[in-house]
C-alpha cells in the first residue's frame, strides 16, 4: 500500500509498509495516481522514467510493498505491566474550562492518595511486570503537587523495593506548575525523569482556559517558575498546551511557548463533546489543517536556520521504519500500562478513570487482577479495527485512543473519527518536514 500527498509545495510518497517516505515532483505524483498514465499528455519517455524509478523502488521493497504477517501473542499470563500512572491526587488549584477530569474530581470526590495506597501501588507494578526491569511511574492528577509529600515518598520507597526486585523505575510528573517553588524545582530536577507542564501558549489563550479555583488569570504564576525549572533542567521535559475551537490558530501558541524559552512543547487538540462550547468539529478540520500546515513551515524554517524547536507531534522517527509488533500495539493502555486512583482502584489509563465499568482490580491486591478485561485491551490493535486496515497511518497512530472510542463510539475497538482526522494530517506534516529537511541538508 502507498499513499501520496501535497505538502506546501512539494508532493510526498509513502510506501506504508516499509515506511520509506519520497519527495516527488508534480509529474511522478500525477502518473502515480492516475490509471491511465500516458493520456496525462507528459511526454512518453518522461512516463516510462517515472514507471522504470517506481518499478525500481518496487524491487528495493520501497514501494507498494507486502505487508508482513504479523501475529500477536495474547497470553496474559506472559504479559508484563511496565507502566503505571498514579493519581495522588483528584482535586486540583486550577478550573480548566475543558477539563477532561472534571477539574481533578474524575466523576468521584475530590481527595488525597494516602501514602500506603501509593506504596502498595508500586509493590503492584513491581509484583506484575514480569521479567521487565525498565519501569515507568508517572505522578498525575488533578495536580499531583497538592499531595507533594505522598510524591518524595512514593520515589523513594520505589527506588528502595525497585532495587530489591533488580529492577528501575523512572519517574514522571505532570503538573500546572501552581505550586512550583525553589524546593520542588530541585527536588524534581534530581528526581524526577521528565516532566510535563501544562501551558496553553499565549497569555490571553491560557488564561482564558486556565483560571485559579477564585477565577483569577494562572498565566503569571506560572511562566517564571516553569522557566526556572527549565533551566536547571538536564533531565527530559514538555510544556503541553491544548487547543480548542477558542484558539485554532494555535501555530502561534507555539510560537509563543518557544520564545518564552521553551524547545520541546507540544500542543494536544481538546476532545470534548461537540455540543460543548470549544469543542473542535469537522467544521473547524480545514483550519485545523491549515494551521498544521503553517505550524511545518515555522519548523522548517526552525531547523534550517539550526534552531532547536520540537514540537512533539511532528517528532516521529522515519528513518528505521515501522517496529511492527510496536506500532500494531499501540500505547499500552489497559494491558501494559495502567492508571491508580487515589482509592486505589485501577483503570485502563487515565482517561477511563471514574468509569466503573473499566474498574481492574486495586492495588491492596496486587495478584488480583481483570485478565479478561487485560485481554480484551491487548486485542485491541490495528489488527482488530476494521478502519485501520487501509489506513496509511496505521503504523503510526496504532489505532488510536481506546477512551475516545469507547466514550463517543461506545466500543474500544472503534476509532474515534476526529481524532483520527487530526491524526493523519499530524503524521503527513512529519513526513513533509522531515522529507524536505532531509532534501535541503
């Protein structure tokens, strides 16, 4: 399977399979699509050029390749959980306009995870990962430094038990950034792997969406101190903004979060209902791509005059091509990672949390997990999604998100339109940026 498209002003080919990406002219992107080449009126020995470089690559395994055979083991008892996301706290210092949360409340109470229940969720991540010894533990919310000495002491009681059991955990925070001070900064910079900051962009679109619980602007009370943090940094970080049918030129927030200072960022598109007053629809898709595209050409430009912006989104690693058994996968959710709420319930991911019917176990009983439940997320892949079949981004989005799809379409197993929309138009802007940077390198 191939598939071709424009890109500013260059046309791109992608043989999906082997993940070779081409930068083409106008002419070889006209006789690839078209049935009947030679009634194109190009002149016939240019024809026969294109035909003979197709067939060529076609040989090299570079175009409209065979796809590989791939079977996947679905044994549960084999299948290790190499990442958690621990809610330590379901309440949070911000009221976020579209908060997936419920502003920290997750359909539930707001409170605290307890310092036990936050130990025996590391013995549960320890007692199900198998033979892994890389793990991941991410410290989430609402905001997670509400509930800061729970975090010190989670590190190092996982630091302690992860040493016993040979094993490593790397630690992530996401947080506002409210409650940052010199103490925190520190202690994260040594201690915590990589960290996520939730900044919007510019100071009108952030504050707009992001108001303290009093309704006051949060912008200011964070910019500084997540600057600060940055620049003691030499661990991984992302400043993650979203964007919303409020902001839909959000290249410029971007563009903003760069010029505070910031390299890595990313910017995700809210998911909401489209009854909901910022909800982004198919309406906004010609805009949203628009800007997409416009977001490219900054970054070109970026990498062309050696600057460092890197937007997360447009970070994909063509060069090897697809690692199958990976990209078929997907995220783990529900089967390789799984989230804990501050009760100790486990869920699928972070997103399915407050949903009762996506309850897995608690981590007071670390062997007493849904493997049915475990199972049926393993099985959801690109293997079983009738619409990811003849999807030329399949290797790349794996399927997508299982919490959108089960909560607009009612099954995991059904991708969720939009986001699938957003997400081939994100995955057609990394291959032009790193087709026409590699072009003028």
């Amino acid at each position: 399977m191939i598939h071709t498209f424009k890109f500013l002003d260059s046309y791109i080919l992608t043989d999906v399979e082997s993940g070779s990406i081409h930068l083409i002219d106008a002419a070889a992107y006209e006789v690839i699509n078209s049935p009947m080449p030679y009634a194109l009126g190009y002149d016939k020995a240019l024809v026969d050029e294109i035909l003979s470089e197709l067939s060529h690559l076609k040989a090299l395994g570079q175009y409209d390749s065979e796809s590989e055979h791939i079977e996947l083991d679905y044994d549960v008892d084999k299948q290790p959980i190499k990442s958690l996301c621990l809610h330590v706290a379901h309440d949070c210092n911000l009221r976020c306009r579209y908060c997936f949360a419920g502003t920290g409340e997750f359909e539930g109470e707001r409170m605290l995870m307890g310092e036990q229940t936050a130990k025996q969720a590391i013995d549960f991540l320890i007692a199900n990962s198998r033979n892994r010894r890389h793990l991941e533990l991410d410290f989430f919310g609402g905001e997670p430094l509400m509930n800061f000495d729970v975090v010190k002491k989670t590190v190092e009681y996982g630091r302690e038990r992860a040493k016993q059991a040979g094993k490593e955990i790397n630690f992530t925070l996401t947080t506002n950034g409210i409650n940052l001070n010199d103490e925190i900064i520190d202690y994260i910079n040594e201690n915590i792997f990589n960290i996520v900051i939730s900044i919007d962009g510019r100071r009108e679109v952030h504050d707009f969406m992001r108001s303290t619980v009093n309704g006051k602007p949060s912008y200011d009370l964070i910019l500084d101190k997540a600057k600060k943090l940055i620049s003691k940094r030499k661990g991984e970080y992302y400043i993650r903004g979203t964007f919303t049918a409020n902001n839909l030129d959000f290249a410029s927030d971007v563009l903003a979060l760069y010029n505070a200072g910031f390299k890595n960022i990313s910017i995700e598109p809210v998911v909401l209902d489209e009854n909901e007053p910022y909800a982004l629809t198919k309406e906004h898709l010609p805009k949203i791509f628009e800007e997409y595209e416009r977001l490219s050409e900054m970054i070109i430009a970026d990498k062309l005059a050696g600057g460092d912006l890197n937007f997360f989104h447009f970070s994909v690693d063509f060069s090897h091509g697809p690692c199958l058994k990976r990209r078929i996968k997907g995220c783990g959710a529900g089967f390789e990672y799984v989230a804990v709420a501050p009760n100790g319930d486990i869920y699928p991911c972070h997103q399915f949390v407050g949903n009762s019917e996506f309850i897995m176990g608690n981590v007071a009983e670390p062997y007493n997990f849904d493997r049915e439940m475990q199972k049926s997320f393993m099985k959801c892949n690109i293997l079983t999604k009738q619409k990811c079949i003849d999807c030329f981004a399949k290797y790349y989005c794996s399927g997508g998100c299982a919490a959108n799809a089960n909560k607009y379409n009612g099954s995991i197993y059904i991708p969720h339109e939009m986001t699938c929309e957003l997400l081939k138009k994100r995955i057609e802007c990394a291959m032009g940026i790193y087709a026409k940077t590699r072009a003028e390198e």
